[in-house]
C-alpha cells in the first residue's frame, strides 16, 4: 500500500493502561519491551480505577509514571491519552508538563481531555459537573496551559504538541481547531470521516489550516491480522498515528509488534 495520511509519517502507539498491575515492575518491562519494538508513542491514561475488568483493581496514577518512563526511554514520545483537565489546575499541569518535558530530553505530548470517568471524581473529590461544563472548563483551562508554558523558566524543550481528545462536534473539536496540535478518537472510519470534515469546518472559523492537525486514532482489536488491515484503512482516512491498548497484568503486546512490523515494511 502507499501511505496517504495527510503529510505525517505513519507512527504506531501504545497505551499501556495502568490497570491491573499488582506492581509497576511489570508496566516497566512493558515500556522497555515497546520501546525495544520500535514503538513511537508511549502512552498510559489518567485515570484512578481501572476501567475494565474488578473495578476496585490494582490502578497507579498517570503523571507519575510519565515521570518515571521520561527518564526510562530514551527514544520513544511519551504521553497520556489522555489527561483529565479537571483533576489539576491548568498553571500546575503545564508546570508538571514542562518539567516532564526536560526529563525527557523533550518527548513529552500533552494530552487532555475534559473528562467522563464519575468514579475517578466522586471518589477524589471533584466536582463532576456536565458534559457541557467540563467541555467549558477545558476551553478556559487551554489558553492558560499555552500562557503559563510561556513563562515558565526555564521553557519547555520545544513546543509541547497538545493532543486533544474526543469528538464532540460543538465545542470538543472547536477546541481541536483551536487549540491542538493533534486530534485522537476511538472510532470507525465513516464516522471519523464525518467528524474530521467537522473540524475542518471549525478550522475555517477560526482561521487554521486543519492539515497542521496530526489525525490519531485508537484501534481495538486483539488480532494481529485483523489490526493491520484496520489500521490501513485508518491511514487510507487520513489517520497518522495508530495506538493500540495493553492491559496488566501481562501486557500483551502481539498487535503492537505487527504494526510495528507492517509500519516498517511500508516506509
């Protein structure tokens, strides 16, 4: 096949969920075990229960560990897909962005979202609100990440690529237009093309070319046969970075070695 995703490289991500680990030794042999792969992107997500599987499972927190996998890899962008904007004050999180950012030696991609996990904020203390007011709460929360990144001293290694997720069609991808380098959603490719013709529209609004915009998506199937497949259609749509989930505590990581392998064979 020939790639026709926009004008990215095609890249191959991992979100290695941090679920169901009884301990972190084994999330760190998965980081290991995917950078020595050739994985580009790293991602885990930021959450504090597991999602899937005994809901009171073992369950270790994002920007912690994105700490630790900053200094662990050496080669691999790291990030979480994604952030929940509503557990950190945006001034405190570009801080904790940045400093990740050096840490790494400047492979950090800030990932956010407004949130939808109500166990994670019952059981922490914050408010849940709607929808709608998180999806608010986030469009005030960017402007103030991008100030605060400016001034801080010293400054990030590059400029943070911010990836946004999610495809609500009002105000989720007028964010995207306005504010992210990159744009992820879990989703089939006839409802992704209808929501990336969206934010191009959003784009026009607000005056941004939208092909500056990487396309992400996440691909769930644990079939190495049926992955690859998918995952070409997915870039024939326009989607550059492709990421498959693993989950504790074995991580298995079978369909990341054949996209990473399919990648190869097409570059």
């Amino acid at each position: 096949m020939t790639f026709t995703a926009r004008d990215f490289p095609v890249r191959i991500g991992v979100q290695l969920q941090p679920q169901h680990a009884p301990e972190y030794s084994m999330i760190r042999d998965a980081v290991r075990r995917a950078e020595d792969m050739g994985v580009d992107v790293a991602f885990n997500w930021d959450h504090f229960y597991p999602l899937y599987g005994n809901p009171d499972g073992e369950h270790f927190e994002c920007w912690t560990m994105l700490g630790a996998w900053a200094e662990q890899t050496t080669r691999v962008e790291i990030g979480a897909l994604v952030t929940c904007n509503s557990y950190r004050n945006p001034e405190l999180l570009a801080d904790m962005a940045r400093t990740v950012d050096h840490m790494s030696g400047g492979r950090l991609i800030l990932g956010i979202g407004s949130g939808w996990f109500e166990k994670d904020y019952d059981e922490y203390g914050y408010d849940f609100g709607t929808a709608g007011s998180r999806l608010n709460d986030l469009g005030a929360a960017l402007p103030r990440i991008a100030d605060r990144l400016g001034k801080l001293n010293p400054a990030p290694t590059r400029h943070l690529p911010v990836l946004i997720g999610g495809g609500g069609e009002k105000k989720t991808l007028r964010h995207v237009a306005e504010h992210a380098d990159m744009w992820h959603y879990f989703v089939d490719v006839p409802t992704y093309e209808r929501k990336s013709a969206i934010l191009d529209e959003h784009c026009a609004a607000v005056g941004r070319d939208p092909a500056l915009i990487e396309h992400s998506a996440g691909l769930g199937t644990r079939d190495p046969d049926d992955a690859v497949g998918k995952a070409e259609e997915l870039v024939k749509a326009g989607i550059s970075l492709i990421t498959v989930g693993a989950s504790g505590p074995d991580y298995d990581l079978t369909v990341l070695e054949a996209l990473c392998r399919w990648r190869d064979s097409n570059n």
